[in-house]
C-alpha cells in the first residue's frame, strides 16, 4: 500500500529536509516516527527539497507499507513520535504510480519579510527581517517579467545540479501587511535557492537601489553574478503542491494549520 501524508515543520534545527550523515534532518525524524507506526523500516519521498532553516506547511510525502493503518492513526501515531517542530496533518491511501514528486504539478512557497526599524524575538528565524523601509509596490511590479516559461539561470544556486534552467513560473505577487511584506510565488518546478534568489533582487528594488525593470534585465542576462544577496532562509516556507484531480490527496495538498501564513486577501484587481 502507498500512503501520502502532508507535514508541516519549523525547519531552524535542521540542515534541510534531506537525510544526513551526521546532521539532524526532517526526513530522518519523519521516517523514525512512521517506521514506529508501520512496525518496519519506512523510506519517504517528498515532493520539495527543502533547504537549512527553510520551514514547510504543506510538504507533500509518499511512503510504501505492508502495515494497515487508519489514515487517523498514521497521523496520531507518528505525532506522538515527533518532535514539536514537526507535525504531520493527514494520511492518505493512494495508487500505487502516486509519486509526490514526480506527480507534482506545481508548487508553492511563501516568502515572509518583517520591515520593522528593530529586531524581533517572536519572528527570529521566522522572517528575514529589514530594518530600512521597503516600497512592496515597486517589489511587486519588478517581478511580473518573472511570470511565464524562463530561462532563470541569473537566479540559481552556484552549486545548482539542475541540467535544466528553464521553469514555468505561474504567478508571483507581493503585498504588505502592516510590518510584513509576503511574496507568493508558484511554478511547475524551482532551482536550488531560486526562491531566496528572487526574493533577494527584490529586495534590493524595494529598498530603492534598483529601478523595478532591473529584474528583467537580470532575467535577460542568465548570469548570477549579476544578480542581487540570496535571501536568508529564515523567511522561505513550502507552502503547499498541486496534484491533478484524482492523484487521491487533498487539493492544494497544504497550507497546513500554521497562523503566521494565514490566506491573504486577493490584489486590487484579482477578485
């Protein structure tokens, strides 16, 4: 049987999703916890690699077991397993050719930024926290060239590993709410810190050092050299994965039970 389950985690303590020789990881402590639950060793995919520091609310896994569980257990039985900063929120049975990753249609992060003149205890390694003000206006409209099927090579990783630069971004928007500015982006796929590298060429239009059409030419040159700081990863949260209709996991897969990414209200415009 293949089950799927959706988690959320704060991910400060861990070095990333992925499991690691000697570091603590998310996977490692998601599978401890099934493996409990199923009575036999479980091995998960997921449908986003998250990086250090980088937080989840609606991570997307699948898992095979001989082990027959209610869906209510799977999720009552691996939480008493897990740590606080990890939760799983469902538990479903799907077709066995279900495969979180590769079924993904396309995913969705959230980028938070507290612009506040000082530093916050309650937001530490929640936010990327800017003091100087940011215009979330000029941010937003810098970033609409993004939109479509690009080559985002300016905005890759050094270390990225992708043999494909090219992604089909679907929508990114920006909007404040009092001190903080939140960035949705959504696209089939993402390369390694293109997120955190968006967010950070934003940042320096918002703070006023570029004009907003420096964003295309940045996307026109392919050269990350060229582009702005890599956001912290304090402030990026995978937010949820869609699936087509039937994949048998709930839709939009995510938003999680987490406040501090509660929906936001439609632009001017999107109604």
């Amino acid at each position: 049987m293949r089950i799927a389950v959706g988690l959320e985690y704060l991910g400060t303590a861990y070095a990333g999703w992925q499991r690691q020789l000697a570091l603590p990881s998310v996977q490692a402590e998601v599978e401890r916890a099934l493996s409990l639950v199923a009575d036999h060793p479980v091995v998960t995919a997921c449908a986003g690699r998250t990086d250090t520091g980088v937080h989840a609310t609606g991570q997307v896994i699948h898992f095979d077991t001989p082990a027959v569980r209610s869906e209510r257990g799977w999720v009552l039985g691996a939480n008493r397993y897990l740590p606080p900063d990890i939760s799983i929120n469902w538990a479903r049975a799907v077709a066995d050719g279900f495969h979180a990753r590769y079924a993904a249609m396309t995913r969705s992060y959230r980028y938070l930024i507290l612009n506040a003149p000082v530093r916050s205890a309650l937001w530490a390694g929640r936010a990327c926290i800017r003091h100087a003000p940011l215009n979330a206006e000029r941010m937003h409209e810098s970033l609409q060239c993004l939109v479509g099927r690009h080559d985002f090579s300016s905005f890759r990783a050094a270390e990225c590993q992708s043999v494909s630069t090219v992604r089909l971004l679907e929508s990114i928007r920006v909007v404040r709410q009092g001190p903080l500015i939140v960035l949705d982006i959504t696209a089939n796929a993402f390369l390694h810190h293109m997120v955190r590298n968006i967010v950070g060429a934003a940042l320096v239009v918002g703070e006023g050092s570029e004009p907003p059409g420096w964003v295309a030419a940045l996307l026109a040159a392919r050269d990350r050299t060229q582009a702005g700081i890599t956001a912290p990863a304090a402030g990026l949260y995978f937010q949820s994965v869609r699936y087509s209709y039937g994949a048998g996991v709930p839709e939009g897969a995510g938003a999680g039970q987490s406040a501090i990414i509660s929906a936001l209200p439609p632009r001017e415009g999107e109604r």
